[in-house]
C-alpha cells in the first residue's frame, strides 16, 4: 500500500454547494514548484466566484487519504507508476503535472521539458562551450525529454555526450558523498559544460566538485532546471537554472480539469508549457573561447553590461588595442563589442518583463539603456514587437 503521509501533502479545493464539484490538488509542497503550481490554481479559481479554496499542511484544511475517493477530480503531481496506479484506482479524472510515469493514463499539463533541453543545450552553445555532458535521474520521461532536446541543440550523438545517471532519491541525499560520482566528474574533459537534469542534481554535483577541488566555472560550467531560488542562491557557487512556468501549468491544469468535468472536453489531453528563461548565476557566467582576449572581455560583459557599460569600457579593460579586439570579436562571436554589449542588457530585460512587475522606465533604467526611447527601439529590432507587448504575450502563454 502506498504511503501517502510521506508522499504528499493535499491541498483541497472543495465546493460545498449542491452540485458542485470536489477537486484535489496532490503535491508534496517541499519545493518552490507546487508552491507555483498551486498559485496558478489559485488564480484560475479565482475567476470562478462559485469555488471555494481549502487544502492542507501548515495553511490547508486536512485531506486524508481517504477522503480522495469522494473526489470529482484530480491535479496530482505522479512521480513514478505506482503513484500513477493509485490514482487511477480513484476513478476519477485525473491531470498528471509532472510526467514521470511511464504509464499513460492521464491528461497532462507540463513543462515542455523538450524545449528545457533545447534552451540549455543553446544557452550553453552560445558560452562557447564545446565539450557537454550531462547528469540526470533514472527512468523519468521528463528527463528522457530534456536531454532529447538538449541533445538536438547541441548536435551531437548521445554516445558522444558523457553522461550520469541515477534515481530521484539518490539525488535526494544532497550531502552523502558518492565515490562514483566523484570519479566521474574527475575524468571528464576540461573545461566542459554540464546540464544537469534539475537543480537537486546540479547542487549535488557542485558539492562533489567542491570536495574534488574542481573550479566552477573555470572547469566545469553547471546548469540546471527549476530555478528553486533557495537552493540555487545558496549553492557556492551560486547555481545558473532554466526557469519552468510553473503558475502557468497549475492555472491551465485547472481549466483543462474543469473542462473534462463540465464534459468540453473528453479524451486524454498532453499540453506543453514553454520553460521560461535562463537565470544566469555564477555556475555558469564564464565564457569560453578559443580567444583570451574575447573570453576575458565576454566574462566583462557578462557581469557589468547592465551598468552602462560601453565598448570603449571593454577595450579599455583589454591587453590589446580595441581594432584588434573588435576584429577577435567579429572573429569568434559573429558581432561587436557593443552588439555583445547590447544582447545582454536585452536578455536581462526580456527576463524582467516577464518575471517582474517593473514599469517599463524601471526595467529600461535597471538594465543601462541610455533612454527608454532606445530601449524601445532596440527591444523591437530584437524581439519583434515592443516591451509591452511583449510581457502581455508572456503572461498569456
């Protein structure tokens, strides 16, 4: 029998109207992802007067076990097929936010872990970095799709990408030394980029590192996926991390399970929602090049491009003259100095939009631009439409 008190922790959504609907919400609420997820059922319910909110653990209403069979429906985060059995045992609809089962008996609304591999492999293509390898958890189709995706950006075989691989609850045990581990990060070529499949596994890696005297970043640059902000910050050094749109999937899992139960819909449904953006730490701000010059200046602008940092900044910071420097740059990176310069204030600010509830002016003064008039322009050459705009297009998908 599974043990749900070590499982789970239930927030409940009850309706207590005649006619109405009791929904479960099934999550372990240990990390900063259900505690999103939730805040997207949240949002979801509150277009809907009739629904009433109550759950469990320190700020819910209690839901034993038990009580999950009086369900009308259900938002479960399933990590594995036995917990996809029990919930299939309840008889009621179903959506699985997490896709680790291999069983396929659920609707699901999830991270597009495809396009997370797709933007790590990308994200750390464009550091220059040449040599990859990856670390990530045993049988999860999660993972299975983030390094297809990662795979495919990086254009290489998968014989060709060393690789670590264990179960979830290995990685859970962040401080147990694990010699295996160990000797494989001590044989990997240097420097080297690694993707790790979430932050646990990124945070265990660092921590074997530390112990092997292995520098991040200068030896191995770390990635990993869900930006769980405390475990990133804390890590040393701090851990860089894909960014699902966990708010997105709770509030699209609610209409779709409010939909099945109204009878819109029917079947089993799979919707993919696109990770956000890379949250640059310090794990991974290192730029590699076959170039000193242009690596040194690129590690620049990195870290201070959102001071009002300038080309002539650059080419002062250099060894060498700055048309030598500009002619390296055209050279290994494809553009200029200032182009450089330019491509980062505009990543920092598109993350801002999406991430921030900074008016415009804020985000256009926080990330250097001389005048909100240029940060208009330039952010519409690169994006295709203007800042607002585009923050309204984010918050919808």
């Amino acid at each position: 029998m599974l043990d749900m008190r070590n499982m789970t922790i239930i927030l409940r959504i009850i309706w207590y109207d005649a006619g109405m609907a009791i929904i479960g919400l099934m999550l372990r609420f240990q990390d900063g992802y259900d505690m999103a997820v939730a805040g997207g059922v949240v949002r979801y319910a509150r277009t809907k007067p009739e629904w009433q909110l109550r759950g469990q653990g320190p700020w819910f209403f209690s839901l034993e076990r038990e009580a999950l069979a009086s369900c009308d429906g259900l938002i479960a985060r399933i990590e594995d097929d036995e917990q996809a059995r029990f919930c299939a045992s309840l008889g009621i609809p179903v959506i699985d936010i997490a896709g680790s089962s291999s069983l396929k008996l659920f609707s699901q609304v999830r991270n597009d872990d495809y396009q997370t591999g797709v933007s790590g492999g990308t994200y750390l293509k464009s550091l220059g970095s040449s040599r990859m390898a990856w670390c990530t958890v045993d049988h999860v189709h999660w993972a299975r799709e983030r390094f297809v995706g990662f795979q495919t950006a990086v254009s290489k075989r998968s014989e060709e990408i060393p690789s670590f691989s264990r179960p979830l609850a290995w990685w859970r045990q962040l401080y147990e030394p694990c010699s295996d581990l160990e000797a494989w990060l001590d044989q990997l070529p240097k420097p080297i980029s690694l993707f790790c499949c979430n932050d646990l596994s990124a945070m265990k890696v660092e921590l074997a590192c530390q112990r092997l005297g292995i520098h991040i970043p200068e030896q191995i640059m770390v990635l990993g996926v869900d930006n769980e902000t405390l475990l990133c910050e804390l890590a040393n050094p701090s851990i860089s991390s894909i960014q699902p749109d966990c708010a997105a999937i709770g509030y699209q899992a609610s209409a779709m399970l409010d939909a099945l139960l109204e009878n819109s819909i029917s079947g089993m449904h799979i919707q993919r929602i696109a990770p956000g953006p890379v949250r640059e730490r310090e794990s991974t701000r290192l730029v590699l090049s076959e170039d000193e010059h242009v690596a040194k200046a690129m590690s620049l602008i990195k870290r201070e491009a959102t001071g009002n940092l300038t080309a002539s900044d650059v080419a002062d910071h250099a060894t060498i003259c700055r048309r030598s420097l500009e002619m390296r740059f055209r050279t290994y990176r494809g553009k200029s100095i200032w182009e450089e310069i330019c491509e980062e204030k505009l990543s920092q600010a598109s993350i801002l939009l999406q991430h921030s509830k900074e008016s415009i002016a804020s985000v256009s003064e926080r990330c250097g631009f001389g005048s909100i008039h240029r940060f208009y322009n330039l952010f519409k050459r690169r994006f295709g439409q203007t800042p607002q705009a585009y923050r309204k297009s984010k918050k919808q998908s």
